[in-house]
C-alpha cells in the first residue's frame, strides 16, 4: 500500500482497516497502527526540523494515545482528520512542555551532564517505553507484561495471577494510561 | 522501545474499541451535578411554594435550563473528539438562548410600562447570577473530570462548553428556589449565570484539559 499517494488514497485504505480493528480484528488494527506510523513520522518529521531527536518519541506518544482515544472516534469522519487533530494536539502540548523546560534549563544548568553520557540514538526511539514500565504500579505491570509481551490470552493471565478476565483489562487499560502520563512528564 | 514493538503491544488482544464512550462519560456526570444542584438548592434557599408549580413559572425555567444543558452537553460531547464538527450544537445552543431572550423581551413589552425595571430586576437580580454558578460547581467538577478522560483538542472551548452544561444543571437546581416569575428575569439573570460558570469553565479547561 503507497504511504506517500494522495490523501484520499489514503483514507480509503486506512478506513475499512480502521473500521475493522473498532470492531475487534487485532490483525486490521496492527496494519492500522502501521500505516499510520509511516504517515505520523512523515507529518511530525515536517514540524520538528529542528528537534529531530523528538519525532520518533512523539510518533510513539501519539500512537499511545490513538489507542487509549480510540473510543472517540466517530465513524462518519475521515480516520485521517480524526488522527491530524490528535497528533497536532501532541505536538502543541510538546512545545508547551518544552518551552516551559528549556527555560528553566538556561536558568539552572549551565552544562547537562546527562547529556554526555547519553545512549546513542538505536534507529528507534530516543525515550525507553520499557524503561517507564517500571514504573507502572506492580498489578498494571504484570497484566501488560503477561498479554501484550508474553502474549497469554487475557484468560490465561487471570489464572496465572488470580484476578478476574475484567481486571486484567482493566489494568492494562490503565497501565497504559498511566504509561501516557509518565510519557508526558518524561518530556 | 521500536515504534514495531509498541505497535505490536497496543494492537495485541486490543480487543474492540469502547462504544459510546463520551456519553456513557458525560452522562453520569451531568446526572451528579443535577442531584448535587437540586439538593443545595432546596437545603441552602428553601423550595418555593408547591401552589408555584401549577402555574408556568417554574417549568418555563426548567424547559429553558433543561434544553441548553442538552445543547451545551452535545457540544461538549463534540469538543471531546478530536476534529468533530461543531456547526450544529453551536446552532443548537444559539437557538435556545434565542428563544428564551425573545420570550424574555417578549414579556417585557406586554408588561406595562411602569412594572418593566421591576420585572427585569425582580428582588434577586443581584445574587441570583452567583447562586446559579455556586450550584453548578458539583457539575462543572464532574463535567471537567469526564471531558479529562476523553480527548479535548481545544481546552478553552471544551471547558466553556462544560461550563455552560454544567451552568445550565447548576440553573434547573436553582429553578426549585427561586420565587422570580418573570420570563425577561430568566432571560437575563439565568444566562447571566449560565455564562459566568462557562467563563469559570474555559478558565479551568485551559489548565486541567491536558492529555
């Protein structure tokens, strides 16, 4: 599928992927995902020529929230305008932040040793998602742990911890969400 | 983390999206600030005579209240998703603020001339604004932690707009206390209230609406 045609093309592969992963086709919503990644990078990647250092970590902010948002998606409006006005919402709120850091940065540090000793770009990522789980309180944890990186059944995760089917969603819907919110104070 | 990783994570037993999620959000909020709003009403000022309720007084006020709760509700409803349209609630809220100012002028033309700064003042012109907004503030809290949890793009508007919902809540509470019988004193004050909460609301909105 062409990442780089024309809008309309766009939304016309994108949404019956999109329709499909609302109702519950894990395989159409990872496509989705996918598709939209490429797309998220090429737009942030526009609008932050002079942090490209943040475009990935912002690609993966916004894809967070699309998940956790995606209840707010209404079928009648294109999937793209409905991503744009998240992923504009996540870039202002970066420069808020960052405004708001740098200057305290000039006020307080005159030289950043964190930036000597840190990690060299991977190809991936600047900021470490595995690392912020840890974070996580220990329950939200375990359930992202054993259903979205062990890939046991939400069935074999409550065995395996006791909980009940509902509270392993429930703590993984909220790991998550916690997840977005260490994200953002992160930086 | 690869951004393949994290795609593998969210889309992994994703299951399917919630359904209904900004009602079944708003709902229960607007439902607590109505309870909350009517209860401080009838405790703090005291319910007005049952005889007030067979005649329009009372119920002109709840219409009015009750129909731009809705209206604002369906425009905060639409501000909690990014890039939803918001031509038709905006009409929606005009609409109703419109036909209660024409009601309210309306009856202030039929009244004779002597009685018109009488009927627009009332007795309680003064506080009555401040009462609507102290009643709304359960509401505007809830409405605000309801909007927090889905996706506002535009802080200021959503928080206006829960403002003006939960304002309009916070006005059918007040409907249960207050003796006013004039159309043109609901026109003025009531709104005047009414606004007040969605400026207090944008206020907020701008500050605690971040995701």
């Amino acid at each position: 599928m062409p990442v780089d045609a024309s809008p309309g093309d766009f939304e016309s592969a994108l949404k019956p992927l999109w329709l499909r992963a609302q109702s519950g086709d894990d395989v159409a919503y990872r496509q989705a995902l996918g598709l939209l990644a490429t797309r998220l990078r090429g737009y942030l990647k526009r609008r932050l020529s002079g942090l490209p250092d943040e475009v990935e970590d912002l690609v993966q902010e916004t894809l967070l929230a699309l998940h956790l948002q995606r209840g707010t998606y209404d079928p009648p409006l294109p999937v793209s305008a409905w991503v744009v006005a998240i992923a504009r919402h996540k870039l202002v709120d970066l420069w808020r932040r960052r405004g708001r850091r740098d200057s305290l940065h000039d006020a307080i540090d005159d030289v950043d040793e964190q930036l000597l000793v840190a990690e060299p770009d991977d190809g991936g990522a600047h900021r470490d998602l595995e690392r912020l789980f840890d974070e996580l309180p220990h329950a939200q944890r375990q359930a992202i742990v054993l259903t979205k990186l062990e890939g046991l059944s939400v069935a074999e995760a409550a065995a395996r911890t006791g909980a009940s089917e509902s509270a392993i969603k429930v703590q993984v819907h909220r790991g998550l969400k916690r997840l977005a919110a260490l994200v953002r104070k992160d930086g | 983390m690869k951004t393949d990783t994290l795609i593998d994570l969210l889309s992994r037993q994703a299951g399917p999206a919630p359904r209904a999620l900004v009602a079944r959000r708003l709902s229960p909020a607007a439902l607590a600030g109505l309870v909350a709003s009517a209860l401080a009403a009838i405790t703090w000022f005291g319910p007005i005579p049952a005889t007030m309720f067979a005649t329009a007084v009372p119920w002109t006020k709840m219409v009015y209240a009750g129909a731009l709760a809705l209206a604002a509700g369906w425009l905060t409803a639409r501000l909690s998703r990014p890039a939803a349209p918001l031509q038709r609630p905006q009409r929606a809220v005009f609409a109703v603020v419109g036909v209660m100012a024409m009601m309210g002028g309306v009856s202030l033309v039929s009244e004779p001339a002597g009685g018109r700064v009488q009927a627009l003042l009332g007795h309680s012109w003064s506080s009555c604004p401040w009462s609507v907004l102290a009643l709304s503030l359960p509401g505007l809290a809830a409405a605000l932690w309801a909007v927090r949890g889905l996706a506002p793009t535009r802080p200021l508007a959503a928080g206006f707009a829960a403002g003006l919902m939960a304002g309009s809540v916070g006005a059918f509470g007040y409907a249960l206390s207050c003796p006013e019988a004039s159309s043109a004193f609901v026109a003025v004050w009531y709104s005047l209230g009414i606004a007040l909460t969605g400026i207090v609301g944008a206020v907020l909105g701008s500050r605690v609406l971040r995701w």
